[in-house]
C-alpha cells in the first residue's frame, strides 16, 4: 500500500481529511431550499455562551414525547454494551433492537450534520436515538481527560465497532484495526455488560476491557465522590448539549458554592466544556467529571430533549414570539443587549445576517468540517509545560512532565488524536526553552534530568510517525515540523555533544570498521532525527502484513525465489530489518492500541535473532582456532541496542511481558499510599508456535533480553551515552528480577547463557572479545545469581569470564605471562571512558557476590581468588573486597569461616604490595586493617606479615603500627598465645625493628627502641645503630627525643651523649627566642648539671658554639649558678655539694659567651629599632646589666658598654635620653 493513500488497506482505516475547525453549525427547516448540510429555523438563538446551558434548557416548551427522559426512548436504558451504565432493567442477555444497534453506529462515526444531509427526512425515535448514543459512553476517557493517572496499562485500548486491539474481533486480522478508526470511546456492539454497583465505578464492558485507575486526590476520584453523594442536580439533554448544577459541600474554610456546568459532544466525544469554577489546569475539573459520570451512570434519570432548532421548528409565530419574549425576561440583564442587536439586524434586510441562509445552534452537534476529537485545553497546556522547563528540574516539575509524557502514551493507545496534538504543543514550548540557547553559547551540556526528557520527547514522535492508521496529510505535517525543530541551533543532538556515531535508523548495520571512519562525515543528528527517518517507513510490506495480521503465517509449500530469507527452518515468518527500526514498529503497534499485532511482530523478530545468533555462532566456530591464537577480535554491534535512543530490547521484553501479566482482581482501587504490588506473570503458550516446543510469551522475553544484554558491543562515546547504557541496563535487570523463574524459564536461562559463552564477536561473554567492548558486570551478576541454584559450575564459569576489563590491562592482547598487575595504569584513549569508576565499582560487586556464595568452598574461592588478582586493578576496590570478605567470615553470631578469612588475607596483602610504592590516604587504615585480619587468621599469618614485611608496608609502619600493633596486650589476650609463641612473636618484632633501624633510624630509632627494651643485647644493638646513625642523617630534635627516653629508661648517661650529638646539629641565632628546642637546650644543660662538673664542662662548649640567643645563655647560666653539680647521684661519685663560680671554668666560658651575645644583640637591635620599641629595649638592657654583674668587674663592662652606645647612637636622643635616665 501506499503510504498514506486511499482506499481499505491494513493498519489504516479511512478517515475524514482532519482540517481547521469549520464555521458555526447552521440549521435551517423550512426557509427556502434548504442546503443538504444545513436545518432552518426562523429566528433560531445564537450558540448559547457554553455557561448558558442551563437556562436556555430550562424554558423549553414541551410538545408530543419532548418531556421523556433518556432511558425511555426505543431501546430502554442501557442496552448497548461498553456504556457501563447503571439502573438497566433488561435481562443481562437481552439482544438490543436494530435501532439501537444502527444508532451507536452512526452516532459514533458520522457527524450528525452528513446524517441530515443525507436523508431527507429522519423520524424523530431515530433522531432521539442518535442523540442519546453521541454522549461517551467511556468511563475511562473520561478519567484520562481529568487526571494524570493512567488507566492500568497493558488492557490494550477500548475497541471500536468491529473490533480493536483491546476487544471484539479485533483478535485475528488486520481488517479488525483498520475499521476501528479514531475513535476509541465507541462500544462495540455485543450483550449489555452489568453495571457496577452504586457509589462505586462500573466495571468495565466488551468495549471498556480496561478497568479504571482510581487514585485520591485526582479530578476524576473527586467527581466521582460529588456524584455519590447526590451533589449533581438539574441535569438536561438538548440535543448535543449537557448541562447542570455540581454543588460543592461546605469545608471548614468555604462555604457551599454550586456550579453551573455546560458539556458539549459529538460522536462520543466531548468537544467543549465550561465550568462556573473558572478551573484553569489541562484536565477537565472534577464537576465536568462528576456530571459527565452521571449522564454515563444514570441515563434514565437525564431529561432528553432534541436540538433546540427541532423545537422551534415545532412553534407557530406566537409560540416563537412567547417563548423569545420569556427567555429574555428571565435573562434580560443579560441578553437584552444583545437581543435587541440581533432585532435590530433581522430588520435590517441588507444585513449580513439575512444574508446566511439558516441559523447556529449550539445543540445540534459539530458541523461535517469540525475536527472531531476531545476537548483538549490547548492555552493551558502550553503554560503549565512552560511553568514546569521554568521550575529547572526542582519542585518535582520532572516527574510532572513525565506524567504528562505517560498521559500522551495514554492517547495514543486509546487512539485519540490529541496524542499528537499534545505531543506538538509540548514540543514548541520544549523548544523554546531559553535554557537551550544559554547551554549552547556558553557550551555545556545540559543536566541528565533534563536531557532524560528529551529522550522521552525523541522516543514519542517516533512512535506518533509511526501510526499504523495515520493519513498522508498527517505524516507530512509531523515531518515539516520535525524538520523544523530540528533545523533550529539549539536543538539537541541525540547524543549530548556526540550526535555523528550512530547509523541511520532505516539503514543496514554494517559490519565493516568503515563505519566508524565516515562517522565524521555524517550530518549532526537531533533528538527528532530518528522520527524523521521514521517518516520513511511504511507498513505496506506485504510479508509484514501477513506477520501481524495472522498468528499462522508459515512458509508456503512452494517457496519463489527470495522467499527463503522470509522463513526459517521451521517455517516461521522472519522480519529482516534492521532491529531497533523493527522494534520501533513493535513500540508503535503497542503504543497505538495494538497488543497482538505488536506481539505477532515481535515473536518474529526474535525468530530472526535466534537465526541470526545460529549462523554467527557457525561462523565463529569456523574461525575459533585463528582468533584464540590470535587474541583479538572486531565488533560485529556497533549500535548498542542496550542504551539505544529506541530502547529496543526493553520494548521487546514489555511487548511480551504484557501479554503475561495476570491482573489483579482487587486493582480497580489502589489504597492511598500508592503502595505499588509487584507485577505477577503466567506463561501464555505462543500462539503461531506448534505446542510441542513449550515455548511462552514469557520464555521469550527472558530469551531476548538475555540475548540483547549479551550482545558484544563497543563503548559509546561522550558522558550522557555512556550513562544511558547503564541506566537501561539496569532498568532491565530490575524488570528480569520481577521474573519467578520456574522450570521453563531455568532452561531458558541456561540455554541462552551456553551460547552467550560459546558466542563469537556477537557476545560479550564469548572467549574473545574487543578491548573496548562494554563489559558485562552488572548482567554478570544477574546471571550468576539466577542461575546459581540450578547450575553452579555454569553460574561460575560465567562470572569469572565476566570478571574482565579489556581496557584497564596494561599487556597486548592475547599475552598472559603477567596475570597480575600490581599497578592500575589507565591507558590515553579517545574516547575518554567518562563511567570507568562504575564499571569497576560494578566489577567489584560481582566479585563480592561470588565470594559471598563460595563460602566454605576451597576450591571455589581459590578460582574466585586468581579472577580478582588477575582482573581488578583497583587497590581500593580490592581493599573493599578483602573487608567485605572478612565481614562475611567473622559473623558475630558464629564461628569464623577460616577459608574466606585466608581469601581476605590474601587480599589485603595485595592491596598492600599495590599501595606500596604509591600515595594512598586510606594507607593507614589499609595497615591497620591487615594486622587484624591476619590477627583473626592466627599467629602464623602474624609471624608471616613480620617476617615479610619490606615486601608490605614502609618501615615506619611496620615499626609505628604492625610491630607495635601484634606486641600489644591485647593482641596477646585475644590469641591466647603460650610462652614460645609469645617468644616467637616477640623475636620477629624485635627483628623487624632493627631492621627498619637500620633502612631508616631517623623514623623507626625510638620505634626500635621501645620494641627491644625487653631484650638486653637487641636494645644495645638500637642504640648503637641510634649513635652511628647521629652524625649522618639524624636531626637535633630525633635525638633530642631518644634521649628524653633513655632519661626516662634510666639511662643518664646516653641521654647525655644523645643530647651533646644533637647540640653538635643546632644553631640557634641571636633573635631566635622562641626557637623549639630551647627546651631541648635547658634540659640536656640540666641533664649535664645534674650528671657532674665534668659533663657540665663538657657541654658547655658545645652550647657556646651552637646557641647565640642572649636570653637563652642567660638562663642556662643562672641555672647552672643556683644549684650544686651532681645532685643526680650516679653511683660511685663524690658530690662536693658546692656551687659552682661564674668565675672558673666552665662557667666562665659561659659567662663571657653570654655578655658576648648581649652586646652583639644590642648593636643588632640598634641597628633597626623603631621609638615604638625604646621601652622593650630598655628592659632589654636591664637584663644584660644582671648578667655583667655576675662577674667580678661586671659593673665596669656595662658602664664602658654603655658608654660606648652613647658614643656610636648619639644621633638617637631620644633613646640615648632613656639610656642615660636609667644607666646614668
């Protein structure tokens, strides 16, 4: 067929041409000739404004049957099915007349003008009929147009007459979507189905098979409260016009307010409404909900009139002239004005009124040219869109255009027009986003939440292009637009910043690497690039139609040539066509109301894979010898279909699952919280399969998924793709969880994971795969877990090849004389692999996974083992294996695993050699943890860490915290070691300390020393490697401290020759009075004292040479001077108990040295000292005044001294007047 012509062809029923809503309807009867499309009425009323309706109904008079209600026509009350309506006095099983039957018809297809048009003369039990049958009949439209809630999915659509996706015939046959048309609240013809029972939603009929989704809060759940507790009233049927009053209780904040409500509708569609609550939201309000409900539910009790022109035309002259005369006195306020308007232009025989024949008539239904479709408030739509773009994200303005994407899909199954129309309104305001043209000037990318709806937007033009029954006309207006939007600058591309890497959607995936070098010359690909393509697809195709229109196409007997490659071996339909473009078709057949179409479509595109996935497993086999040998290997997908902007495989998989789901009885009401039960699946036999294959809906979905998320695949390029990949990766996975998997689906599971391990290029679980494959981590993980309690050794043999990551191994391909490799090395490549740390993340957890299961299995974990050293080259990643490891073998509640606690040894000293020779800010706690691990091992492992450890750790850590560490009490305490193995222990400590000694004394000396205190001979060793260490590479404060602790171990005399090595590396300036080692300085001088006279001599020379800070050689003299040498009583000593004279030596060198530095500090001090510092420097000279005073002419230097100050500043008076105030 062609696409979009004329005539009964499959998928496309024909339908009006869709235009540009005509003029008003005008009637005329009875003046002149009347126009075939038109009905006079002398003086009719203008189209009541909508708010109207109630007023106008209300002054009608009532001539012959006008006065009987809805129900009571011809018929009776609710005899057609699909209305769900309420009160029906006929036996369940009633067949309806052939009036009824014939006016449903009608009234839902033709507009009621072409009716008029083409019979002269309709009696009016006819007409009636016609009018009572245009009101929906449709629960479920109903609520779809007052909430964003979605009725269940998966019910299919409503049918139309003759069948549909959802119900009738519409099961076998094509022919059965074609003649459904657009409209979709329709009934089709059948027995009346019961009503449901007052106060609740009828349960839905052979025309409704989809319940309604009743959520609290929403329009539709209000209005129906409204309906139950008898807050409508007045309710009146002119024609094609409903009216009536919804009044709302009293709250505690406002008081009771009744609302007029005005609906019009033509062929079972509500085409305006109008509200006294002046509601402005997209949907309709709940009053609109309640009164629509109540002419569904309640027919009977609906006053039924015909159009008001029917009426008037039954007046003679003085009825027409009462009944305008009463109208306007009972509205005179409001429409006298313009009654007399209208007068005055009747009189007026030039008038541009007298020269139309006929009058409008608000109730008497839509002209022939009216677009025919829903009421959609398109103002509205347009503001709240822009309102939620404005919001950027916050406020839950995602998740509100999310449910208006999800509202779109609604339309589109239930085939309803709107779709489109509120797809293109929210498209214009998307692409006016001023964030758009920010984003592009200033060159970023916009934020994933964002970019995520653009996706969504992308993906729902394809499927509204892709409408089995959409006209020509149609196409072409969708394609100019798409062209439009994305001819714009700020359009997006379809893959962030890298739109050019993907092939054509109607194109052959190629499977040469060519591809990828023309990938350059592409032109830049939007997110409306895919629907534009998709313009260009057809569903004429004469082996399609066979595929979708019966489940028991197979091969003919006699096959003409070309036919072969239609069919597989079984003779079951292949569709070969490039396979996300064949399942955008599945997304478009179910989003538009088709489920069984789409599944027949489905199963064959899965027949093709499997054929497919047969033949490259041939292939492989063939070649498997030379690509072993030769390590390497091509992609055969360059598309990814997992990740892909048209979600192949997730279409797929809800295709069948669908099909599958066993509803729940209880769901026609969710509670409140919107507690969301899991979906419950029951294997539906195939039907176009023979039954001895065993072969379900259910099975199939497992099988595709299995085969799409196995499907070797190169790496996308740029952060959004990348991401995307692993987004709907999981979104499957999560889906695959949903699955019980029983024996069916095991061996499934187990048949398709023995292929993807056998598989060639085509899987990424083969022997060989790409170095920039996508790994498979994540659907690994799956895999293992699922198969685990039915296949351990398959569960295993798939995880550990899993294990891989191609691009992080630092060796060629194909060379495994290095298995391990103890530095991570990530090597420069373009693309960048922006979700690395994901992937390995992912990597870890499956590792994690499979050690958690092989507890308790030696041999399992040892194989588990190797794949982690081998695969993972992460040292944080390993160091998190080897914790979780340990937390799995130590349960609080149990004894220790011993084999999982040697696994999370050998870890940890992995994660040790590793972090070696690199920074780390966690290598301390790395330390840390490994001595308690090997702890909980036992003393072997301890012995084992000690003895090795300039392979694990730095000797500052081996002597700061792993000696120190397994030395402890504790350690001791929680071992429960005997007195050899504490010895042991003790012995390798002491080892490794001197050791560290001696490869670094300056951190590890004092270390060494506290770890030998114990042993006489290792401690003089430390000591000695201490000394011979001082006079090369140790600093003053090192020794300083080491001989602070011998002092404090009882060992003077080292402390002593400690502290006069550290003196020989300290100089301390005249101005530095605040040095950290002063302290250092006045001890080890108070040490010496304390020692003796000898000491004392011996370390004051050292002083003078290294301290020239005056304050601080006069406080070592003044103490030295205060008490006696020796006091610290070494045994075989004299102390004489006398104090020493500043006089003799030693002191006097002191002593010189100490008004040495006086003077030199001063004249320093001079040099640059400011008026605001006299006062300091005065005390400064009162100090050096006590200290020449300690000797015998001491008064005699500080007078020479101050007079040569006076003598060389006498230029600074001002001080030198200060001077001489207090020095004379």
């Amino acid at each position: 067929m062609a696409e979009g012509g004329e005539g009964e062809e499959l998928l496309r029923p024909p339908l009006p041409a869709a235009g540009s809503p005509g003029p008003k309807r005008l009637c005329s009867r009875g003046v002149g000739a009347a126009l075939p499309s038109s009905r006079s009425c002398p003086g009719a009323p203008v189209r009541a404004p909508a708010g109207a309706g109630t007023g106008v109904g209300g002054v009608g008079g009532r001539t012959g049957a006008a006065g009987e209600c809805c129900g009571q026509g011809p018929g009776g009350p609710g005899t057609g099915p699909g209305c769900g309506l309420e009160g029906t006095r006929l036996p369940l099983l009633q067949p309806e007349s052939l009036l009824d039957a014939a006016a449903k018809r009608v009234a839902s297809s033709w507009a009621f003008e072409r009716v008029e048009g083409r019979f002269q003369r309709i009696p009016e039990p006819v007409q009636r009929r016609i009018v009572y049958w245009s009101f929906p009949r449709s629960e479920r439209q109903i609520c779809m147009y007052s909430s964003f809630q979605p009725g269940r999915p998966g019910g299919g659509s409503v049918g139309a007459s003759g069948g549909g996706a959802g119900g009738g015939a519409a099961g076998n046959g094509a022919a059965g979507i074609g003649t459904g048309g657009e409209d979709s609240s329709a009934a089709a013809p059948g027995p009346a189905a019961p009503s449901g029972a007052p106060g609740t939603a009828p349960l839905p009929s052979a025309g409704s098979p989809t319940s309604v989704t009743v959520t609290e809060g929403l329009p539709f759940r209000r209005g129906i409260r409204l309906l139950e507790t008898g807050a409508v009233d007045n309710v009146l049927q002119v024609g094609f016009h409903l009216s009536g009053t919804v009044t709302e209780p009293a709250t505690s904040t406002e008081a009771e307010m009744t609302y007029k409500v005005a609906i019009s509708f033509d062929r079972c569609k509500i085409t305006s409404v109008t509200c006294g609550c002046g509601n402005k939201d997209i949907f309709y309000c709940a009053h609109v909900v309640a009164l629509s409900l109540y002419r569904i539910r309640k027919p009977e009790q609906v006053k039924l009139r015909l159009p008001i022109s029917e009426t008037l035309f039954q007046m003679n002259r003085d009825q027409l002239q009462k009944f305008v005369q009463y109208l306007i006195t009972a509205h005179h306020t409001e429409v006298l004005p313009t009654a007399q308007k209208l007068a005055d232009e009747i009189l007026s025989s030039n008038s541009e009124i007298n020269q139309v024949h006929g009058a409008p008539d608000p109730t008497a239904g839509a002209s022939i040219d009216d677009e025919n479709c829903w009421h959609l408030d398109e103002e509205q739509v347009r503001e709240q869109v822009k309102l939620f773009l404005s919001q950027g994200g916050y406020y839950g303005s995602g998740k509100q255009l999310n449910s208006m994407f999800a509202k779109v899909r609604e339309m589109l199954r239930m085939r309803d027009s709107n779709g489109a129309r509120m797809l293109t309104l929210i498209t214009e305001q998307f692409m006016a986003d001023p964030r758009l043209a920010l984003w592009r000037q200033q060159g970023t990318g916009m934020t994933d939440k964002c970019r995520q709806l653009w996706d969504e937007l992308g993906a729902l033009w394809v499927c509204v292009v892709l409408n089995p029954h959409c006209t020509l006309e149609e196409k072409s207006c969708w394609l100019r637009q798409l062209r439009k939007w994305g001819d714009m600058d700020v359009c997006p591309l379809e893959d962030g910043n890298y739109g050019n890497e993907l092939p054509n959607i109607t194109s052959a995936l190629t499977q040469s690497s060519s591809n990828r070098q023309s990938a350059l010359a592409r032109p830049r690909r939007t997110v409306f690039t895919r629907a534009i393509e998709g313009c260009d697809l057809h569903w004429q195709d004469s082996h399609l139609q066979r595929i979708i229109s019966s489940d028991f196409y197979i091969s003919p007997s006699y096959q003409r040539e070309g036919e072969g490659l239609l069919f597989n071996a079984q003779g079951q339909p292949l569709w070969l066509e490039h396979v996300p473009t064949a399942c955008a078709r599945v997304d478009a057949l179910r989003s538009h109301g088709y489920p069984k179409e789409a599944l027949r479509l489905t199963v064959a595109i899965i027949n093709t894979l499997r054929l497919q996935q047969q033949r490259q497993l041939e292939i492989y086999k063939h070649q498997k010898k030379e690509l072993l040998q030769r390590g390497v290997t091509t992609i055969t997908n360059l598309e990814s279909w997992v990740g892909h902007p048209l979600n192949p495989i997730g279409c797929l998989f809800l295709t069948l699952t669908e099909a599958c789901r066993v509803e729940d009885e209880n769901s026609l009401e969710i509670s409140d919280a919107g507690d969301a039960k899991p979906p419950v699946y029951q294997h539906v036999p195939i039907t176009s399969s023979c039954p001895e294959s065993g072969e379900s809906y259910l099975s199939l979905a497992l099988e595709v998924a299995l085969m799409g998320m196995g499907q070797q695949r190169v790496m996308p390029e740029g952060l959004y793709a990348q991401d995307k990949v692993w987004r709907n990766e999981e979104q499957i996975i999560a889906r695959l969880q949903e699955l019980e998997l029983d024996p069916v689906l095991v061996q499934t599971l187990r048949k398709q994971c023995i292929l993807l391990l056998e598989g060639g290029p085509f899987s990424g679980l083969g022997e060989v795969i790409h170095r920039e494959s996508v790994p498979m981590h994540t659907f690994a993980k799956y895999l293992f877990s699922a198969l685990l309690p039915h296949d351990a050794d398959l569960a295993y043999k798939l995880a550990l090849r899993s294990m891989r990551l191609p691009v992080l191994e630092t060796t060629p391909p194909g060379d495994v004389t290095h298995p391990h490799h103890i530095v991570s090395v990530v090597p420069s490549r373009y693309p960048r692999w922006f979700t690395l740390g994901h992937l390995e993340s992912q990597q870890c957890e499956l590792a994690s996974t499979m050690l958690t299961a092989a507890k308790g299995d030696m041999l399992r974990l040892r194989t588990v083992l190797e794949a982690i050293q081998k695969n993972i080259h992460s040292s944080s990643l390993i160091f998190k294996l080897a914790q979780d490891a340990f937390k799995i073998a130590t349960p609080a509640d149990n004894s220790s695993d011993t084999t999982l606690l040697n696994v999370a040894l050998e870890l940890g000293l992995q994660v040790m050699r590793m972090t070696l020779s690199t920074l780390n800010w966690r290598r301390r706690e790395m330390v840390r943890w490994l001595v308690t691990c090997a702890t909980e091992v036992g003393v072997r492992a301890l012995v084992s860490i000690l003895q090795s450890w300039y392979t694990l750790f730095t000797p500052t850590e081996a002597t700061s915290i792993v000696a120190a560490t397994v030395m402890s009490h504790n350690t001791i305490l929680r071992l429960s070691l005997d007195y050899p193995q504490r010895e042991e222990l003790a012995s390798c400590a002491r080892t490794l300390a001197l050791q560290c000694a001696m490869k670094d004394p300056q951190n590890c000396a004092l270390s060494a020393l506290t770890l030998c205190e114990k042993d006489h001979i290792a401690f003089e060793t430390a000591y000695q490697i201490v000394i011979d260490a001082a006079s090369t590479g140790m600093t003053y404060s090192q020794l300083f401290t080491i001989a602070r602790y011998m002092e404090h171990r009882g060992y003077p005399l080292r402390a002593f020759k400690l502290a006069s090595l550290a003196m020989t590396h300290l100089n301390l300036a005249y101005n530095q009075d605040t040095h950290p080692a002063i302290n250092d300085v006045l001890w080890a001088c108070a040490l010496s004292h304390s020692l003796g006279k000898n000491e004392l001599a011996a370390i004051i020379p050292l002083v003078v040479k290294s301290v020239h800070c005056a304050t601080v050689l006069s406080d070592i003299l003044r103490r030295c001077t205060m008490t006696a040498p020796g006091l610290a009583g070494i045994p075989g000593r004299r102390n004489s108990g006398k104090l020493m004279s500043t006089e003799k030596a030693p002191l006097r060198q002191l002593l010189d040295a100490t008004i040495s530095a006086y003077i030199n500090t001063t004249h320093s001090r001079l040099t640059h000292i400011s008026p605001r510092h006299y006062g300091e420097f005065i005390e400064f000279l009162s100090k050096a005044r006590e200290t020449f005073l300690l000797a015998q002419d001491g008064h005699i230097q500080f007078a020479q001294f101050i007079d040569n100050l006076k003598q060389i500043y006498k230029g600074k008076k001002k001080l030198m007047l200060l001077v001489r105030e207090r020095f004379g």
